[in-house]
C-alpha cells in the first residue's frame, strides 16, 4: 500500500493498519486450532477469517468504541465477532447453490479449498462463534452491554437484516428493480451490518441515546456509500486490482445502485452520501477525525 | 397417539403435547410472516421449524425450568430458540452437500420444499434468531442470565459443539470407530443441545451451581440413550413409522453406538444411561416426575 499524500489520508491508513492487525491477533486468538479429528472445520474457519479483507466493520467498531475510552481489547472482541458474522456471510455467498464464486480476496473461496460440506459448517460456527464472543463476560463488564449487542447483532444480520437482503438479491437477479428497491436491497445485504459495526462502539461505551444514534446514523450513510463505490470497483476494476472477479455484477444482472443510476450518478451519489456521513460527526472533535477521512476514503479508494 | 396404560407414562404424554403446543404457539410468534419480496425466506424458516419433531428440547427447557417457578412465557422463549436452533441444524444437515436427505418429519426437507440457496439462508436465519430471542429482555429480567443462555447455547452448537460432531461424523464415514469415538461424536453432535436443553431451566431459575450441573448431568444421559434409541429405531424401525428414511445410518455406514456394540448391548447401554439419568434428579422430589418418566420413555418409544 502506497502512502497516501494527504496527510488524513495518510493518518487513516496508519490507523486502518494497525486496527486490522489487532482485529487479525485477536481473530488469531478467538480461533483456536484444535489437535482432534474436528480439526479441519477450526482450519475452515481460520482461512476465511484470517489474513485478508479491509476489515472495514472492524475499524468501525474499534474506532467508534475509542470515541469514550473503550478498552482496546473489549473493542477487538466486538470486532472480532463482527468479522467473523461477516466472514460466515461471504462463505455462505460463494457457495455453489448461491453466488457461486471461486475466488475470495484472490484465493480460492472456502468451498474450493476445502469441500462444500465443510464451507457450509465452517459458516455456521462461525456464526455461533461470533454470539458466544459477544456474550462472554470479557466483552464488557457489564451483561446488559453485551446482551444489546448480541440483539443487535443479531438484528442486522438475520432476516430482517443481512439474510433479507441476499434473498432479495437473489430474487431479483435478471428483474428490473426500482432506485428505492436496490437502495433497500443493499441497506439490508450489506448497510446494516456496517451500521451496527458503528454503532457498536456506542454499546460499549455505555453512550447517550442520541450518540448512538448518531454513529448509527454515520454507519448507515457510510455503508450505502461503501457499497456503492464496490460496484462501481465491480464496473470498471479489474480482478486483479480488487482480488474479485471483475465485472461479475453486471454478467449476473445484479441489482446494484450502478446499474440502476449509472456510473456518474452513482458517483456523484456516493460522494454525497459519504459527507452526509461525515456530517454526522460534528459534535464528536478531533477524536473523531479517522472516521471522517475514512467517509472520505470508501469512495475514493481504487481496490 | 394411544395413551399408554402406565400412568406415569400418561402424565407425562400428556405434558408432552401440552409443551408441544406451547412452544409451537411461542414460534409462530416469534417467526412471524412478513408482506415483502424476502416472505419465501420467513415461510422456509417457518416450515422448517413449524409443525413437528417430539419437542424434546423444547420439553427439557420448559419442565426444567418449572422446577424452579420460571414463568411459562419466559420458558417458552428459551424453549423456542432451542427448537430454532435444532432445526437450522436439521435443514443444513439434509443438503445435497451434506446428508443429502429429501424426507424431514415426513415432509419433503427443506431445500426440496424450496431450493438449496433458501435452505441455507433459512438455516442461517434460524440460527441468528435463536440467539436473538436468547439476548431479549422479554426472556429474563437480568440480563447476566441472558448472557449465560447466549454463551451457553452457543458453546453446544458451536465448533466445540455440535457442529464438531457434525464435521467428525462426515470425515468418519465407512471408517471402522472405538466406542469411545463414537460415543465422543454423538455427545457432541446430538448430547450437548440436549444437556443444554436441560440445563438451560437451571440458568433461567437462577439455580444453584449444584442443581444446575445435576440437570446437565441428567441431560447429558438421557441425550446419551436418546441417540441410541434414534439409532435403534433407524436399525430396526420403517420408514412409516419414523417419517425418516429408514436403515439409512448403516447405508451410509455411519458410526453409531448400534454399529460398534450390536443391537442387544447398545439396548442395555441405554437402559443404564436412562436409569442413570434419572438418579441425578433424585434430589429433585416429585415436581420432576416427568423428567423422570422421559428417561424411562426415550429408551422404550417406537417412533
């Protein structure tokens, strides 16, 4: 990764490092391997956490749980467990029966390199993993933190949330869809797990109503603008810049903001989406300051 | 069902339907059927997990927890998201991928009902909830018990759980087990939900540690002759009359207790495990007579 000149933008990528390699040693740590039979499913697992991905949710999280003074290990637990829910999600996604996708962040998917049993298990404990970290009493000291964000949790990534949106994908592959019925589509399939992922600082920090919302409000914007700036990657990257399968979107007539708007609408879209989000954090200071540039950031960056 | 002339065996048929219906009217509350493009994902949860099974885990949850004067509602809850829990597991555990089952309780499973992609994002939906229902307040006024039901539903469906059991009954297939393998494969992959079941009335009536690991233990056992007698009736019982496909764990060449020790010694294994389970509520006096019924009814049930 090349330094970036702008000095924000330089001060972001420090932080995105150094938050992703504390996020990686606490994943490292939550994952053990076992020496049993049982032993290929922990391997499973680890390689579809491990090692890769922006960790976006995870900066989020820690990040937002910085703003009041949150134990860097409590942080990285949440953190942790938000990367493994996401982790679960994007295997499930490349299964045969669902995306059917080979490559994952330029390896073989789950299922390739294991078996489609396996990559189907291996999901699913990860999913479990990821409420049994949040529920452990060394989340946060206090059970009423953690059960919020174990609905919370909960609320953004099942069928009201995350699984809602990839059946809505599915169903409207190859069909027309509406601006507000794509904008609700990636709401759900990828905003509102990025939104708790802010807002989950706020539980931790035992924050006021109105902050949490506040940072809820950030996520949202942030998301939709992070998705947005994905698909237009999907458009006119190349798999070898994003570690994906380029221009995959638009093959499978995906429903993606892209398609609906165009790519200079949907960029002009994003970029207001990201100040909007940037907007949401004016009372927070300068502790705030990595948040604003990563607004910034999700819609410039090029992979 | 004939009411069996026993009348311990009577009584406790009869609080077997009557528990039955009350954790099937708590799911269809809390699955309910949304009016939106994503209804096919909330009607496959619902199918999978509405209208049938024995409710053993629903019952362990709901007669363990009367012994301590939990409120039916609360009970029910935790009851309900056991059932979900068991049922993700059915739905992933009949894929193509996996055992490749098309018959489930005498229905089409799931993935024929629907598809493979719905089915598993059934399954995972299924499982999200569980642990939601778990974390919300309507299920325990403090919240560290919450938390202990999360992180203790999780820790017996996770990767050190069920799901474990899951992966060593895959990799064990047409390879000859000890025993002592195949008693560890079932303990995990069927024995830790049913000894949480049991163990869950316990942590809702905020129960003393002692009485707490004498229902684990009790669940622990009776889970233990509960998997043999399922094997026994595999071995011996028809398609008819278990509305699963019958003889299909030696087909497979499965590991079950009734492969490694024969039909008469795996019988006498669970006659002992049952007895043994019943000892450990001893202490209990006559509010757990139905506990102590089921263990007797486990190992002597036909379907």
């Amino acid at each position: 990764m090349t330094v970036p000149a702008d000095p924000r933008q330089a001060a972001l990528a420090a932080a995105l490092a150094r938050r992703a390699g504390t996020v990686e040693g606490a994943l490292d740590t939550l994952l053990p391997l076992p020496e049993s039979t049982e032993a290929r499913l922990a391997e499973a697992m680890r390689y579809a956490t491990l090692g890769g991905g922006k960790r976006l949710r995870a900066f989020l999280a820690m990040e937002t749980a910085s703003l009041f003074g949150v134990s860097e290990t409590c942080a990285a637990r949440v953190a942790a467990a938000i990367e493994m829910l996401h982790a679960y999600s994007l295997v499930h996604d490349d299964l045969p029966a669902m995306d059917d996708d080979d490559l994952r962040r330029g390896k073989p998917s789950c299922h390739r390199a294991f078996d489609e049993a396996i990559a189907i298990l291996a999901g699913d404990a990860l999913q479990t993993r990821a409420f049994e970290v949040l529920a452990e009493a060394d989340t946060h000291s206090d059970p009423l933190a953690r059960c919020e964000l174990v609905a919370g949790l909960a609320a953004a990534a099942g069928a009201r949330g995350m699984v809602a949106g990839q059946v809505i994908d599915m169903v409207s592959e190859g069909r027309a869809l509406e601006p507000a019925e794509v904008n609700r589509l990636q709401a759900l399939k990828t905003g509102r797990l990025i939104q708790f992922s802010a807002e989950s600082g706020a539980i931790l920090g035992r924050a006021p109503a109105a902050q949490r919302h506040l940072l809820a409000a950030y996520g949202r914007d942030l998301g939709a603008a992070f998705q947005i700036a994905d698909d237009l990657l999907d458009a006119v990257g190349t798999t070898e810049e994003t570690g994906k399968t380029a221009g995959k979107d638009a093959a499978a007539g995906k429903a993606t903001m892209v398609a609906v708007l165009g790519l200079d609408r949907a960029r002009a879209h994003a970029a207001m989406l990201a100040s909007q989000a940037a907007e949401h954090l004016t009372g927070f200071g300068p502790r705030a300051e990595n948040l604003r540039a990563l607004a910034e950031f999700v819609v410039t960056r090029r992979s």
